[in-house]
C-alpha cells in the first residue's frame, strides 16, 4: 500500500519535483536542492544554492516577459551568473528607459519591471543586494547633488519599490551607491548603459555555515567567555574619590 502510495504521489507531482527526486536516485550525492515549500523558492520552490542559479535566471527571463512591452526593453536587461551570486542589471539609454534623467524617480517601464521582479525574488530565502550607478558625466547644479547622492537614492527607491511588491525588508542586505567607481565601458566614461541599478540574488550559505555580518563576522558570534567591553578604566579597590571641592575656609 505504500509503495502503491508512493507511486500515485509521484504520477500527480509536478514536473519539477519529478526531476528531483529522479535526479537523487540517479545520483544520491549530487548537487539538486529542490524542496516543496512553498515559501522557500519560485513556483514549487525552488531553493538557489550556487549550482541552481542557471534555472533561477530562466524563471526570471520567463517571468519578465510578462511584463508590458518587455520586447522593447529586453536589450536592456542583463542576467548573469557572478561570483557574488544571480547581476540582474537595468541598463540606461539616453533618454532614461528605466529612471528620470538626472533623477531617482523610476519612469513607468522602470517600476513595472521592478515590481515584477519583486514578486519573483520575494519567493526566495536568498538575501539581495541592490547597486546604483552612474555615468561620469558630472552635475552642473551646485547645491552640492552628485553622482554619488544620484547612484544612492537610485538603488534606494528600487529598494522601496520592490519592498512594496514582494521583497521582504530582512532579504535586503545592503543597498549601496557606487557612483562613477564601477564603470560597465570604462572606455567610454559617458555611455549611458554605464548608468544602471543591478540586484544580486546572493548565493546560500552551505548547510550549517553562518552568513556573515556587515562587519565581516558570522552573525551572532559571541565574545570570548568572560570577555567584557570596559566602560571605563576601573580604580583600584579602597581609592577614595578626590574631593571636588576645596575645603571651606576657616571663620574669622
């Protein structure tokens, strides 16, 4: 009955998890991480350690296809498997296809590509970076705005966008502005596709390993035992405090 059980469960599961589990008796060591929870991954959860990122830039590709007039603005968006994890990149034209010129506004294509990507990576356990950048072409207002406020507030109002359509705000790990610092076509400052916002689906950590910190160290590392912060220089015991004020004079 059992086995019979089995059977009729594996006849009515999807494709996906029928490829797992036949991968698994195909090779029990090998390297297939599909799960069945359902807040774990895309669709049927799929969970995206290192070895399964090329399936996640496949479901993304699918999933922006969706989006309206996405054959107009495909060129545009690049997928791609780094050592940091799944760069997706929204590339600039001149005219601003995805932000204002010279503003961190998103223009109408910019937010429905956005969003839409939110709701696919909000699936994900996997933590998200969110990158600006921008071209060398400098400000010419002088209230002190520059590439590097641009490049910030850029990734930050991707953040917000995306946190209000299915990113979680633990999942962001860092937004950051790099300015002019990391040009796409170092050979041409100016290009306008050196302007662009780029989400990293970091990679999972192996089982068991603690993913670091912003400061470096695996989260919740302890100090040492009996290892405290000093609040301030201790006196050795039996030192009476001075006196603050000096002793009254004697009457006349």
């Amino acid at each position: 009955m059992m086995a019979l059980f089995i059977v009729l469960w594996l006849m009515s599961a999807d494709k996906e998890v029928q490829e797992a589990i036949s991968a698994y008796f195909n090779n029990p060591a090998g390297p297939g991480k599909l799960t069945g929870t359902a807040a774990a991954g895309l669709g049927n959860a799929l969970e995206v350690p290192k070895e399964d990122m090329n399936k996640l830039a496949d479901k993304i590709q699918q999933a922006l296809l969706k989006v309206p007039n996405f054959r107009n603005l495909q060129d545009h968006v690049e997928i791609t498997i780094t050592s940091d994890g799944l760069r997706i990149e929204l590339l600039e034209t001149d005219a601003g296809m995805f932000f204002e010129s010279g503003k961190p506004l998103p223009t109408e294509s910019g937010s429905e590509l956005l969003a839409r990507l939110a709701g696919e990576l909000g699936k994900l356990p996997n933590s998200l970076l969110i990158e600006g950048h921008t071209d060398s072409k400098p400000f010419s207002k002088d209230d002190g705005y520059s590439n590097w406020e641009l490049s910030a507030d850029r990734a930050n109002s991707a953040r917000k966008l995306m946190q209000a359509n299915g990113v979680r705000p633990e999942q962001v790990g860092q937004v950051r502005g790099f300015a002019d610092r990391q040009l796409r076509h170092p050979e041409d400052p100016a290009a306008a596709s050196n302007r662009r916002i780029s989400v990293i689906v970091q990679y999972l950590p192996p089982a068991g390993e603690t993913k670091p910190a912003a400061d470096g160290k695996p989260a919740g590392e302890a100090k040492p035992a009996g290892e405290t912060k000093p609040a301030g220089a201790a006196k050795p015991a039996g030192q009476a405090k001075p006196p603050t004020k000096p002793p009254p004079k004697p009457a006349r």
